[in-house]
C-alpha cells in the first residue's frame, strides 16, 4: 500500500509562527496550496482519503478530492495539543526540547510527544489491515513527524526539521 502523506494549505498561525489550538481555516493562500496539491496529485488513484477532522485539513481534502472519492475523518490525525502554548510564539520555548523523542522536558501542558506519536502509530497499525492500493491522508506537519518516526524509525529522536510545509506531499509504503 502507498501511503501520500500531505499537510493543509496555509492558515494564519503559520504566518504569525504562533502555537494555536484554535480550529481556523485556510487562508488565501492556503487554499492555492490546495488547489496546487490537488494538481501535483491528479493523476493518482486513491482508494481513499483519510483526513484530520480539523477546519484547515478537511477544507484541504475537500478541494483535492475532486473525483469525489471516499472520505473519512479521524481524530487521530489531529495536530499535536499545543495546550496552554496557545497563542505563544513558536520562539517562547526551544523547540528541538518540543520535538525530541527523548527529552524529559514538559512543554506546559502540551500533548507528550510519545503519546502523540503512539495515537498516530496506532493509526497505521490499523491502516496495515486494509486492503487499500493508494491512501490520502490530509494532515498536519505534527502528524507528519510521528509517520517519520513510525517508517524511519526514532534514530537521535529530534524530529524538529521532520514535518511537511504546507501543500507538501510525501510518499511512504506500508
């Protein structure tokens, strides 16, 4: 099975570099992204995509999906729980502590990375069992750090530099 991994189009956190549990939209931008994505991607056969359920990713997935092919949503494709980080630029608190694997450092009340990791891990677990040829999935360059963990394994555990830009697509096989 091949699995395409892509992040969202652009919302405005990215631009202000700011931490937010706020579900917002794509921005203009964000939705060019999309439709650029969508391009790139034309002419693959999906079987299936999977989406986060947040604002930004199902609007991404809607304007990809325009052969209207199956949809779901999962929760365990959710970006990673920032918690009280909310609001806070990204420059507040190192962010390779954030994104190591082994680090001992607490975030605020940020989502454990190993947990974090773990809920997307079972997420593939599960997809291992199906029958799919070619899988969308829509999410989040958090989410995308945990597939680089889960399919090239945790090696120095800093996965800081390991997550998609916005509209970037990469292919795994599970």
């Amino acid at each position: 099975m091949k699995i395409y991994i892509a992040r969202h189009g652009e919302v405005l956190h990215n631009v202000l570099k700011r931490y937010t549990t706020i579900d917002e939209d794509l921005n203009d931008t964000g939705v060019k992204q999309a439709k650029e994505l969508r391009e790139k991607i034309k002419n693959i056969k999906f079987d299936i995509i999977i989406s986060s359920p947040l604002i930004r990713a199902k609007h991404t997935a809607n304007i990809i999906n325009s052969n209207n092919i199956k949809l779901i949503f999962d929760d365990r494709l959710k970006e990673r729980d920032c918690g009280n980080l909310s609001g806070k630029l990204k420059e507040v608190i190192n962010r390779e502590e954030y994104w190591n694997y082994n680090s001992t450092i607490q975030c605020g009340t940020s989502e454990n990375i190993k947990l974090f990791f773990k809920r997307v891990e079972n997420f593939l677990d599960e997809l291992k069992e199906k029958e799919y040829k070619n899988v969308l999935i829509i999410t989040h360059s958090g989410v995308a750090k945990a597939f680089s963990a889960y399919f090239e394994g945790i090696k120095d555990g800093n996965f800081l530099n390991k997550g998609l830009k916005n509209g970037e697509v990469k292919i795994y096989e599970l």
